[in-house]
C-alpha cells in the first residue's frame, strides 16, 4: 500500500472511531511501529489528529481541533437536526452571520430556503454552496485562508466585520465548560467575537459531547448568547449547571426547549 493511500485508511478509521492504536494499525496494514509513528507524524502536522500515547485521537484538545475534512464527515445526522431548528430563527429578508465550521457549513447550505437573504460568511464551504444561488446576497468576507478550518482568519477577516451589522449570527464551538464557552485557535475565536458584536441576536449551536469540555481560549459566557441549541441531552450536571442560570437549551432531537 502506499504511504499516500495508508494515511487515507487511517483517516478514514479515525472518522469512524474517533482514536487509534499505533500496534493495531501495525498489525492492520502490516508495516513497522516506526512506519506508522512516521504516518502519524505527518498527519498530525497536516492538523488531521494529535498524538496520544500509544496511539492518535481526532477528539478535540484544550489547544487541538482536528481538520474540516474530518469533522464535515461526522455526526450528520446531528447536524441537520440542529440545523432545522436554527432555520426557524430566521426569516426572509434577514441579514445572517455564519462563522466557520462543519456544523456551520450545513446550516449555511440549507439558508437557501429562507431567501431572499444577505449572508456575511468566512466559512469557504458556504460560500461554494450559496455563490450564484437567486435570492441570496452573499457577503464573502476575506483574509488568510486555512485549510485545516475551511476559513478565512485574521486581520482582514476581523476588519471587514467591524463595517457590518447582521440580524442574527450563528457561532458554533468546539467546547463549553460550566458557563463559559471555548476555542483553542486565537484566529478563529477572534473572528466568532467580532461577529457576535456585530449581530443583533446571537445564536450558540454545539454538540452535546462538547459539554464539559475546555479549550486555551475563552470565547464568552453562555448567558450572551439569546439561543443554545445541541443536539441531544447533555450530561446531567451540565443540565443542572444551565438550570440553575436560568438559561434555556434547545434540544434538537427532542424538539422542545429545557431549562
């Protein structure tokens, strides 16, 4: 097998699986421990995994987010449920913020049907989907482009945004940790804050499994966001946390609120 295809199927088993085990991919592809810590190293250069001992995990770090490429591959399912409730916030004629992000990239693809609409957007997946689509004025913000996020960061990105002003913005996270949310790329978090200052409502969409998890950055306090949607009932005393704030979730799976 080549190099090139060998770190594909590793790819592919950590979408499935979410970590792996340097002897087991030994055995499994029939090459040396050292071969695989080689593969390893690669990919965890290119920002697809982070090595753990022993092994490699694609879950995500207080400093580590792994690669657009793989998290546009999980949790379908989850994403379009919280995508059908976060479509009911918004109405035609609206001015949408969406920030970067997989979750993000398939609501921005399904914004179509609320048009007419503007979209302010750095997530490159949803300006590929809503460039040319009647009824939709999109608003492409510039900037460094990443590869491992799908988006476009920095200065640029965060200047283009101080001119504008949305109806909503939908900020997702890859962790929240008692009331507070978190990102571990400095870039990324700034963009999120500049369009959450600039939105008059703001929206936090988040899976469940990222309850309870923290990352190097503080993005903001849940209690500044005017909506939180996940996609299935978190861990008990995260819910207990949330209810005694007085801040209502709404559980997409279960298409009713909690608070």
């Amino acid at each position: 097998m080549k190099r090139s295809d060998r770190q594909q199927a590793i790819t592919d088993l950590l979408v499935v699986e979410g970590e792996v085990d340097l002897d087991d991919l030994a055995a499994r592809f029939g090459v040396s421990r050292m071969t695989i810590h080689r593969d390893l190293d690669d990919l965890e250069a290119a920002g697809v995994l982070r090595k753990i001992r022993g092994g490699a995990t694609i879950r995500a770090g207080t400093q580590f987010e792994s690669d657009f490429r793989i998290r546009e591959r999980q949790d379908s399912d989850a994403k379009s449920a919280m995508a059908d409730v976060a479509l009911q916030l918004v109405e035609p004629g609206m001015t949408v913020m969406i920030n970067d992000g997989s979750m993000a990239a398939t609501l921005g693809q399904r914004l179509i049907e609320k048009r007419p609409l503007t979209v302010i957007t750095n997530n490159a997946a949803v300006m590929d989907a809503l460039r040319g689509e009647a009824g939709i004025t999109l608003i492409a913000l510039g900037g460094v482009y990443s590869a491992k996020f799908n988006a476009y960061l920095g200065k640029v990105t965060e200047d283009a945004l101080a001119g504008l002003r949305a109806d909503i913005a939908f900020i997702s996270t890859p962790a929240v940790s008692g009331l507070d949310v978190f990102h571990m790329d400095d870039p990324v978090l700034r963009t999120k804050r500049a369009m959450m200052d600039h939105a008059a409502t703001r929206c936090l969409i988040v899976n469940h499994a990222r309850f309870g998890r923290a990352a190097l950055h503080r993005l903001a306090g849940l209690d500044e966001f005017d909506h939180i949607i996940t996609d299935a009932p978190p861990a008990d005393d995260t819910r207990d946390v949330l209810s005694r704030a007085g801040l209502t979730l709404t559980i997409a799976n279960a298409g009713k609120t909690e608070t």
